[in-house]
C-alpha cells in the first residue's frame, strides 16, 4: 500500500509541476552502511540467536530520497532498505526491518500559505511538547503522515496547524497527534527594536495526542484508567540584543500515564533558562532546565529503552563529545525527571600577544552536572587548548574529569569517576598532504578501568584519505578494537571501505541513545548527493 501510495503521490507532483518544467530542480541522495561480520569469540560476536549476536552473513541500512522544487509545487519520496539492518539497530523485537517507501509528500506554496499533506516533520520552541526529526544514526524517524498547514497573515507573525498519524518504525498506530503554534516577532512591529538590532520573539505551542484506552491491569482486581486525549501546553520567550541572548521556556501535559512513568497519573513539566553572550573573540553560556515525568510518546506501552513513538525532545544539557574515549560514558536524558545545568566559556587570544603567540590561541571551558532526588546522574568538567605553533602546526590539548552514573544510566554498576587526557595534532605538509593524530588515555578505578586511544588520519586532496585506529583496554580484559578504512570522494561521491571491531556500548545524540553491540568485520559505505 505504502508503494503504491508513493507513486500516486509522486505522479501527482510530477503533473502539476510539468507546465513549469525549466523551473523544476530535482535533488536527491542515496546513502548505504554495509557491513560482512567476522566472528568474535572474545567480544560475543558470533553468528545466532544469542545476544549481541548476528543472524546475517549481509548487513546493510541503506536509503535514497528524491525530491522535486518548483516556484508552487514541492514533492519528494524516501526509499528505505532495512531488511538486514546494522548492529544495533534491531532490538525493537524485529520491528525495525522491512524495507519500502515510508517518507512521502507534496508541499503547495502560495504567498502566505504552505500546505503539506504526506510524510513531514516538525518542531515547536525547543521541541518540549513536539520535535519530530529523522537520525540515521540513532535509528530515529518519528515524522508525521497527515497534513500541515503554515500561513503567515501578517509580517512578524506565523501560525502552524498540522495533525497525522506517527511513523513507528513500518507501522502506523491508530494514535492520532495534533497540535498549533503561534510566534510573534515583536520587532518587525517595533522600528526602534529593528534600528537598534534588538529581535524579541514569543512562542505559544499545543499537542495532543490521542490513543484508545489500553486493557492493563493494576493489580489482580483492578485495572488501570487511561485518558484518551493527553494535552501539551508550551510558552516561550527569546530576546536577541548586541551579543546577548535569553531564552525562557515553559511547558506542561497533562495526565499521562506509562510503562516508562510507572502508570504515574501525575502532570509533567518542564522548566529552561539560557543566557549567553558573544562577540568577537569570546563567548558565554549558561542554562539550567528542570524536567518531571516528560516523556511524552505516541505509544504509552514503550519500553523505557525503546527510541520508537517520541513525540518530543528534551535536549541534554551535557556536552556532545566527538573524541572517542570522551564519549566512552555518554549521557542519556532520564525521563522521571531531573535538573540538568550548563556552563561554558570561549576566548581567543589574540594573534602575536604574550598568551597567543604568533597565530592566536583558543581557550574553552565547559561544566556540565546533571541530578535528581539528591543523586548525581552525571558530571563532565572539560577544559580545552587550540593553538596553531606554525603555519603548517596546530595542536589542541584537552582534560576531562567526569562522573558517570552506570546504575542509572545501565541498570547496572557504580558511579564512575574518569580523568581523560587527549592530544590532537595536525600538520599540513603541502596543499595536498595533511596528517592528523590522536591520543587519548582514560583513567578509571571503576568498570573496566584504563583506556588508551591512538588514531592516525592522512588526507590526501582531493580525494583520498587514509585512517587507523585502536582503543585498547589496559585496565581489565586488554582487548583492542581497531579500525581502519579508506575513502575516496570523487565529486559527489563518497566511498569507503575498512575492517573494524567495535567496543559494545552506547551511541548518543542530543540525550538520545542507542545500544550497540559489540561488532566485527568488513564495512563498506556509499554516499552520494545530486
């Protein structure tokens, strides 16, 4: 049905647009993760039932969009190839393979009206009542299919209406969600605002959700009660003057009780305060953010684990880390609640002074603590260096000090307490040669105790580059887990080939989190964009 859905929808598209040809632009890409397993004895990655295992001698998530953009008309259609998926990914009781055309639309644009019917994706404010949004990465795609309509009456002020049913993986639930926004832009109304540089917006958001009423029972004699309609509420405020910006935030929803709350028929909320100041060569940040029973999904029977049926996003208030043996323990936003605070600070010295010597250097700080009931959920303490020494040198230098809360967090475990050091060089030895390298060491008395990291990157323009790398165990079970790869980019294309063995453990984004296994064996990967 999907298919044939896809087509209809394309064909439409494609015979509106056919008086307007020459104005048509037709973009697309494809995208194709490949892995051949090898097994693994030490790690637990052999072919069968068992988990962390695989069942698959071919893995592959692979995906190809094509869209059409003219003056009133746009369309577009997504292809998805998930029959063998990636470590990972699968651990929604096979709900994630399958493959088809699960992302359609057509968008009519007039002057001040848009109007989507199909597959679309959304976001209220900071997306505490509703962000729907595809991760690849993550395995994330919770768009809407129904209708979205956004008409700008007057300058300065938007509205937004949609409703649809939310995508779980390849099904559709008969959980409809409908929301409306408004913000107003004061200062397109204001001229002294505009003059001054001063933008001041407000925001007021609503979602519902509704879903039949589920047959659970609280206890041998009793069964639950759930509300069919569940309502979000949201109201924001964002001042933006010479460098200075303040953002206020508050939402709320009504009763809504799940198997993540514990059947809680409390209200939820949420609470956010962000400051920040910037100009040339230094910025401030500072923002706390209060949440209780927000977790707020299409679906009330979730698993706590589970990344299907989100209708919202609680963005964590922790540093999104890149170096490997920093995102070792990463942080997942806890859905109870929690209090969740931020700082951070960034200066430039400038060029050919005492501090930053001939070419400069940059200073960052960032503090990040996160907790709940009197227990901390997670602490990371970073402070980081960039200096260029030469024209052809630059180094970064960087210290963690983190604390990890694996019970919370795993289900398992202790609070872990980490220090990691990490030394980043590049030298560019010609316009066509540059070599990049790490080293990063972690120190832990907890879990498995010590890491180190070594990684060596070698670009060679335009269109090679070559990397190894190793992240090997020195405190407990002295296991390495390397990769290497070649890539080659040929215009718009990327292809690369390598041989890995990867760590079980956590891949995160934004507080969302996936579990992966621990993996082996041959990956290819296809990019392409037109």
């Amino acid at each position: 049905m999907m298919k044939r859905i896809a087509f209809l929808v394309f064909s439409f598209s494609f015979l509106i647009a056919m008086p307007n040809m020459a104005q048509v632009t037709v973009t697309g890409s494809v995208q194709s993760d490949m892995l051949v397993p090898n097994k693994d004895t030490k790690t637990g990655f052999v072919k069968g039932n068992a988990a962390g295992g695989y069942e698959d001698d071919f893995m592959t998530n692979t995906y190809a969009d094509v869209a059409l953009q003219s003056k009133y008309v746009d369309a577009g259609v997504r292809f998805e190839f998930l029959e063998f998926p990636m470590p990972g990914y699968n651990d929604n009781a096979n709900d994630f393979k399958g493959w088809g055309f699960p992302n359609i639309y057509v968008k009519g644009k007039l002057k001040n009206v848009e109007i989507t019917g199909g597959s679309f994706y959304e976001q209220f404010g900071s997306g505490f009542i509703l962000r729907t949004y595809e991760e690849r990465s993550l395995g994330i795609d919770n768009s809407l299919l129904g209708g979205r309509v956004v008409y700008t009456p007057y300058k300065g002020i938007q509205l937004k209406a949609l409703s649809g049913l939310q995508r779980t993986y390849w099904k559709l639930k008969k959980n409809t969600v409908t929301g409306a926004d408004v913000e107003l832009n004061l200062d397109e109304w204001i001229r002294p605002m505009q003059e001054g540089g001063t933008r001041l917006l407000l925001g007021g958001s609503w979602v519902n959700k509704y879903e039949k009423e589920d047959f659970v029972m609280a206890d041998p004699t009793h069964r639950y009660n759930f509300p069919t309609f569940v309502n979000a509420f949201d109201f924001r405020a964002n001042l933006q003057s010479h460098g200075i910006g303040i953002l206020a935030e508050y939402a709320f929803k009504t009763q809504d009780p799940t198997l993540i709350n514990g059947y809680d028929y409390s209200r939820g909320q949420v609470g956010m305060l962000s400051a920040s100041y910037s100009q040339k060569g230094m910025s401030l940040l500072a923002q706390a953010r209060r949440s209780e029973l927000m977790d707020f999904r299409s679906q009330r029977g979730v698993q706590r684990l589970s990344r299907a049926a989100y209708i919202n996003h609680l963005p964590a208030f922790t540093m999104d880390h890149t170096y490997a043996l920093c995102a070792l323990y990463p942080y997942a936003t806890q859905p109870d609640g929690e209090w969740a605070m931020q700082g951070s600070a960034a200066y430039t010295f400038k060029k050919k002074s005492k501090v930053g010597g001939k070419y400069g250097m940059t200073a960052k700080v960032n503090f990040s603590h996160v907790r709940n009931n009197g227990k901390t959920y997670y602490q990371d303490l970073n402070i980081q260096l960039e200096r260029k020494f030469t024209k052809n040198f630059k180094l970064n230098l960087m210290y963690m000090n983190q604390m990890y809360n694996q019970m919370v967090m795993e289900g398992h475990g202790e609070m872990i307490h980490a220090n990691i050091g990490v030394v980043e060089g590049r030298y560019q030895f010609n316009k066509k040669f540059t070599l990049r390298a790490e080293l990063q060491y972690l120190h832990t008395p907890e879990d498995e105790g010590d890491w180190l990291y070594g990684l060596a990157e070698l670009s060679i323009v335009p269109h090679w580059m070559i990397s190894v790398a190793d992240m090997y165990n020195v405190g407990k079970t002295n296991t390495h887990y390397y990769q290497g790869s070649v890539t080659y980019n040929y215009k718009s294309h990327r292809i690369q080939l390598g041989y890995v063995r990867n760590r079980a453990g956590f891949n995160c984004s934004g507080g969302v989190c996936r579990r992966v296994p621990a993996s082996k064996g041959v990956t290819l990967s296809y990019n392409y964009n037109f």
